[in-house]
C-alpha cells in the first residue's frame, strides 16, 4: 500500500498488524544523454511500489533527491548536502515512528546515497544508545537495500551487459527505466552515444566531472538497454527484495 493513497484510518489499521515500512529513495541528477534525470528515484520507486503491493507492505513517500554534489555539473542535478540529508531521513523515520513504525526499509536507486544513509542510521540509533530519544520508543531498526546489488539482478546485468554495464547511467538501470516509462524512453533512447561506451576514472567536484565525463556516463553503454530487459531486473530485484524484506521485519 502506498502510503501518499491510504487515508490515515488505513494508516492506524496497517499498524496494528506491521510495524514494518519501505521508504524508496534515489536521487535527481543526470544519467548521461539517454538516461532520465530521474533515474534513481523511479527506478527505486517503481520497484518499493511493486514490492509493497505484493506483500502488502506500505510504502512510504519517495526521498527524489539524494546527495548528489558531484553531478551538479549538468542541468536537472540536485542535491542535499551529506548533512541536509541525514536531517531529512532521521527526521522521516522519527516521524513514522511517532505512529509506531519500527521497521524502517529504505530501498536505494543511487550509490552516492549509501555513506550517507548509513551516517543517518547512526544518528538514529545514537538518540537510543544516549537516551535522548523518548523514553517509551521503542527499538527501531533501519536497514538499507540497494535494488541493483541482488545476487540474480547481478547476474542478470553481467549476462546481457558484461563491461558496458559501466559504474554511472549504468546499462541496468537505464533498461529498467525504458521498461517503466516506454514511451519517454522512445524519445531518449534513440539519441547517439560517443564513444559507446563511456570513459572511467575517480571524481571529485562537479567541474572535474564535467571536464572527466562531458555527456555524463562513467564506463557505461546504456545503448544496450532494452525494455526487455529493464522486464527482467524488475521482477528480479522484486523477488530479492520482497524476501529481504520479510527476513527483516523479523528482526529482533
Ligand atoms: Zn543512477
């Protein structure tokens, strides 16, 4: 159940069987000339969308922007900085957990997102060990899943893309958005890539990105993308992730 479409009486009777909730979160920035600016938030909340409706999880709003700095070299990037963001997640969780969520599953679409996420979790989790959180919360646990880093999806991805899966506007996730949004992909999708396949290297700020990469991908030839693909890392990233799923809101 997507939580934006449940009433708030919907909300209260969820919770008296789950305490569970997945929050999808990507980020807004650019994936190379054929990739959608939107990339990682779609791509994570089409799959947490998928996920809650098959095990009849909810799903909460879509974190859209991420920490994203090093991409703001390109017109559409934003970002939060490292600090803005951790405000934002611990801020959502201890509002969910105000109504009694205790199980918080965030199911991430961009990598730049993790070292963050991860920094939230320990504030989250530092409230309890200090005792500055209310004294009747209970013991929440956070757990983060990246959808593209599922043993099947991987393989998957290695099968069809091997080295032109890239590490930025990656294969992968360009198909799975062509299989989400058909007829946007037709517009991009027949834009020509030079070379096929991008350069890779480090990066720092968004100017050495720019001059490093100048149409934005790393290492990656999303020219091999197909809807039919982007079918396939769906139902596979919605399998792993639906199992995740239930193992963790067992924990104890
Ligand atoms: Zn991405």
């Amino acid at each position: 159940m997507r939580m934006q479409l449940a009433t708030w009486p919907e909300v209260e009777t969820y919770l008296r069987t789950s305490v569970g909730v997945i929050l999808p979160i990507g980020s807004t920035e650019q994936h190379g000339p054929t990739g959608f600016v939107g990339t990682d938030a779609l791509t994570a909340e089409m799959i947490a969308i998928e996920v809650g409706a098959k095990i009849d999880a909810m799903v909460a709003p879509t974190i859209s922007v991420g920490m994203a700095q090093h991409h703001l070299g390109f017109p559409g990037s934003m970002t939060l900085r490292p600090s803005t963001l951790i405000c934002v997640i611990q801020d959502m969780i201890n509002s969910l957990a105000h109504h009694g969520f205790e199980r918080f599953f965030f199911l991430n679409g961009h990598g730049g997102n993790v070292a963050t996420l991860t920094a939230a979790f320990a504030e989250v989790y530092a409230e309890s060990s200090f005792g500055t959180a209310a004294s009747n919360r209970p013991s929440l646990r956070c757990i983060l899943r990246n959808w593209y880093m599922g043993e099947k999806v991987r393989k998957i991805s290695k099968e069809a893309f091997g080295d032109d899966e890239g590490s930025h506007a990656t294969a992968s996730e360009v198909a799975l958005t062509y299989f989400g949004f058909p007829n946007d992909a037709d517009r991009v999708a027949r834009v020509p890539l030079d070379p096929a396949r991008a350069p890779t290297g480090t990066i720092y700020d968004a100017d050495d990105y720019r001059r490093q990469f100048p149409d934005g991908r790393i290492g990656s030839n999303p020219g091999l993308a197909t809807e039919a693909l982007g079918k396939q890392l769906f139902e596979a990233s919605v399998e792993e992730l639906c199992e995740d799923y239930c193992k963790f809101i067992e924990t104890a």
